[in-house]
C-alpha cells in the first residue's frame, strides 16, 4: 500500500508535499480556478510550501497564500483535450523550486486498441474520454 503523502526536503524551509488529490483526502480535487476559500481549508496545519497532486488531471501550478500548488496532471489522459502525455519535473537549485511541465507523444490508437483487447469495464465510454482527452 502507498503512503498517503510524501515529503521531500531539499533544504531546510525548502520542502515539497507529494499527495494523490490535496493535503486531507483522496478525492476532494483542485481545479486551476477552484475558489480559495474553498481550497484554505485543505491545508490548515500544512508547513509545506510547494505541494504537488494530481487526480484532476490538468496540468497548472497556481498560488494560494503562500502555498504553491502543482497539479502534476497525467501520463495517460490529461484533461486539457491536447493529446501527449504530461509529467512535471520540481527541481530545486539551491534557492527556489524550479517547476516545469513536460509533455511527450504516444500512441493513441494503441491504448484505445488496448482498452477493447482487454476487456476493460466501461471501453466504449473511456475510449470516448480518452480520445477527447476531456472528461
């Protein structure tokens, strides 16, 4: 089984949270507009400046106080209809954490291919998401 969170400290006051959706659940999601005070609560007590999480699958970094929120999006289905897979690097170059999202090509056919070989619940509709790469 998977921690719910990792922390990363680079240097002291220099620390990354790593978690599934946010500091306090698995499904409760932040979305690039979601309103701050409904975000706030999410991360009363958290000490961690940069906080990395994924579950919308939408690629964006945004602030909150003093907190900066990273969604790490998805290697397989990004949310944002461009068809490449997405995956951030948060390197720290010994002052500031440096963010950056990178996407690369697969082969969408393949996977949609894959989905009906398999026999996977559901293929007809996550093909449909998948190829929109919007759900």
């Amino acid at each position: 089984m998977l921690p719910f969170s990792q922390e990363v400290e680079a240097a002291p006051g220099h620390t990354l949270l790593v978690v599934h959706a946010n500091p306090r659940d698995l499904y409760s999601q932040i979305k690039p507009d979601t309103n701050p005070l409904l975000l706030r609560p999410l991360f009363e007590g958290v000490t961690q400046q940069i906080i990395a999480f994924g579950h919308y699958h939408m690629p964006f970094v945004r602030t909150l106080d003093d907190y900066t929120l990273v969604n790490v999006s998805s290697v397989g289905m990004p949310r944002d209809g461009v068809p490449r897979a997405v995956y951030v690097t948060l390197t720290f170059d010994g002052h500031d954490w440096q963010i950056a999202h990178h996407r690369i090509s697969f082969d969408v056919q393949a996977v949609v291919q894959e989905y009906h070989a398999v026999g996977y619940p559901g293929a007809t509709q996550m093909v449909q998401r998948f190829v929109a790469m919007r759900y």
